[in-house]
C-alpha cells in the first residue's frame, strides 16, 4: 500500500458521521429518482437488496446542500464526496464526485465505510468510479469466517450473488493482493 493511501477502515468519528450521512442521503435520493431505482430494478435486484444494501443514488446535488447545512464541507472533501470548483470555494452540482451514478456502500457493523459508483449513462466517463485510497473488499463481512465463498469480480455480480443469498464478496475488479486474503481462512472452498 502506498504511504499516505487512505484506509477506508480507520474512519475518525467526524468522517464516519459523514460517510453515513451520504449514505443515507445518497439510498433516499434512489427511492426518489424513478430513473435511478427503474435502472437497479433492471438488473434484477428486490427491493431487499436495496434497502439492506443501502444502494443509492447521488444526483451531483443534494449531497453539498445537504452537508452545507449540518456538516463541514471541506471534511466530505478530503474524503473524496465533493470536488473543490475551480477557481473558487463554491461548490457545484458537477462538483459530487459520484454524481449521476448508482451508489454501493461497503457497509461493516452497519457503518459506510466506502462508496463505488456505477453509473447510469456509459457514454459520460468511466463505467464505475470509486473514493480514493485503498479498496476495501465489498461483502467483507458476508463472508469472512464462512466455509464456503463466492467471488464476483464487478459491483452487480456480486449484488446478484447477495440477492440469490449466497456468501459473495467483491474486490470490484481483478486484483485482489494475497496479503488482504485472511478473511477467507476459514473457507474451505471459493467459487469465483
């Protein structure tokens, strides 16, 4: 790992207050977006799915409107939710770093520690963006001490792997390092 890298599992008490209020601005903002929520349904996830998941969506708004009233700016920042506009302190609608995207939180003891985008319109920039720092492994928690595992390479296999209930876990890509392994000891088997 990088020096300096950031780790998404040593949130202080300030970023996690922020990374939960994201996230559950970001999962109300799907309920509340047909285009959004019609395109999650597309892929075949039930409505539990989404709710236990926290999926949502960041509209490139709400998220800096929301936090200019209850929270600091400049911390939403640093952790990489918002973009500084150029030239100015203002803060935009194209300045939400997950805006027009699906949002998938890594959630451990009920906690967002960490958001991957999908977004909705391919032909605007990359298919998936994801917070700076070191990727913490999607569905950690489903599966580690399980004796068996399923690994899903990208963000929707490994929600249609939770909506069939099967232990799955994501490195959302193809690279995962031996040495971020452990959680799998108790595996006897992994299907990938």
């Amino acid at each position: 790992r990088p020096p300096g890298e950031r780790r998404w599992d040593r949130l202080t008490l300030d970023e996690q207050v922020v990374m939960n209020m994201a996230g559950a601005l970001y999962h109300d903002r799907l309920w509340h977006t047909p285009h959004a929520l019609a395109y999650v349904r597309s892929r075949g996830l039930p409505n539990w799915v989404i709710r236990d998941g926290r999926l949502g969506y960041a509209d490139g708004h709400s998220l800096a409107t929301f936090l200019r009233r209850r929270f600091s700016l400049a911390l939403a920042q640093r952790l990489g939710l918002l973009r500084r506009a150029r030239g100015d302190d203002a803060l935009g609608p194209s300045d939400e770093f997950l805006a027009g995207r699906i949002v998938v939180p890594e959630l451990r003891g009920g906690q967002c520690v960490w958001f991957i985008g999908r977004a909705l319109d391919d032909a605007k920039g990359p298919k998936y963006l994801a917070l700076p720092g070191e990727r913490p492994v999607l569905g950690y928690a489903r599966v580690a001490g399980q004796r068996e595992a399923f690994l899903c390479e990208g963000v929707f296999d490994y929600l249609t792997a939770v909506s069939w209930k099967l232990p799955a876990f994501s490195p959302c890509g193809t690279h995962l390092s031996a040495d971020r392994l452990g959680f799998l000891a108790r595996a006897r088997v992994v299907y990938g």
